[in-house]
C-alpha cells in the first residue's frame, strides 16, 4: 500500500476519525456553555433555539434523526461534516451521547471516502508524480 507522506494511511485514518470525536466534543460543550450565557443575555436567541427544538421533536426526525445525521455527514462535502453535523444535533435537541455515535459513524464513512479516492488517484498517477 502505498504510504502518504510516509505515514500509513491506516494512521492517517485513525489521526483523523479521533480528530472528529474532538472535535464534536469541543463544538457540543461550547454551544451548551454559549447557549446557556447567552440565552440569559439575549431572548430572541433563547426562543430562536427553542422554536428549532421544537422541531426536532417531529414523528419523522425522531424515527431517523440519527440515522439521517449519519449519513448526511457520510457525504464529505464542505461544511455539512462533523461542524455541520453537530451544530445541527445540538440545534435539534439530540442527546449528546447518541449524537457522538452518529457524527462519529458518519465521519468515519466520509473519511472512508476521502481517503479510498485518495489512494486510487495515487495508484493512476504514480507515486512519484
């Protein structure tokens, strides 16, 4: 297999998906602490974001809310990954838990992607290209 950088791929793989598990943990608490000042501060933001949990709490997002978090994170496109993702759980109310399983999952499929079509355009180029 050929070697990025002269790192494996499988440790570029692992440096990544745990770099997405930081990243939704850092995201997720530091909206909770923002929300929590700032809903005191601002009321139109405290009901903005009720009026969106409110939302989440529909039949169809409950039924496939993560499921359906998962696999829009899946697609590796810009801003709609584990930023995306995770402001959007903790805009819709999810559970932090549960939440970190599904961004986790979905980043980890994206980041499959990513680093499969990264590999097969080196093994056409060439390595030394």
């Amino acid at each position: 297999m050929t070697d990025l950088f002269n790192i494996h791929p499988a440790i570029i793989f692992a440096i990544v998906t745990v770099c997405s598990l930081l990243i939704f943990i850092a995201i997720w608490f530091l909206l909770n602490k923002f929300y929590s000042r700032a809903s005191k501060r601002w009321p139109f933001l405290y009901q903005f974001i009720e009026k969106t949990r409110k939302k989440g709490e529909t039949p169809l997002v409950k039924k496939y809310g993560l499921v359906g978090l998962a696999l829009l994170i899946a697609i590796p496109l810009p801003t709609i990954g584990v930023y995306g993702g995770t402001l959007l759980s903790w805009l819709m109310g999810m559970k932090w838990r549960s939440s970190l399983i599904a961004v986790v999952s979905g980043a980890t499929v994206s980041n499959s992607f990513v680093l499969l079509s990264v590999l097969g355009i080196m093994q056409v180029v060439g390595p030394g290209s």
